[in-house]
C-alpha cells in the first residue's frame, strides 16, 4: 500500500491576528488570498476559516470596483511582484 502524506493542519492567518474587519483599501491584508494571476484562492489552499474567507472574498471584489487591484493579470505582461507598491 502507498503510504500517505501527512500535511500540517493550516490555520486561519486572519484569526491568528485577531482580524475583525477586513479594509478593501489596504490589498497588503488580503495579498495571501490572491494568486500571481489575481485570482482568489480557495480555503483548502490559504487555510483561512469560513467567516474570514468570505470577509477576503468581498474586499477583493469592491478593491477590483474600485481598481485598486485588477481583475486579471495579462499573460504577456508577466509582473515580477504584483504587490511591491503596497506595504
């Protein structure tokens, strides 16, 4: 029989630090929920819990509203870090 992989249990970043609300104007709290193409990442990939994934989910979507994040990165224009203007 194959042997199967033990992985650690990942735990929410955002109940680690307490999070209560999520600020779409600051994309530094909600990097780690976005792939290098911009596209939200699930909860089995990040770790995060129900109530802060949904809460990552709707400020990702009004900071695309409001262009502070785009909806999708080019497949020609490959950036290097898409988050290096924010802190």
């Amino acid at each position: 029989m194959a042997e199967r992989r033990k992985y650690s249990k990942k735990y929410c970043k955002y109940c680690e630090q307490k999070v209560d609300f999520l600020d779409y104007k600051n994309p530094s709290k909600f990097k780690f929920s976005l792939s290098e193409r911009y596209k939200i990442m699930p909860r089995r990939l990040t770790g995060n819990c129900k109530k802060h994934q949904v809460m990552v989910e709707n400020a990702i979507k009004r900071a695309r509203a409001a262009a502070i994040i785009p909806y999708v990165a080019d497949r020609k224009k490959v950036i290097d870090n898409p988050f290096a203007d924010f802190r």
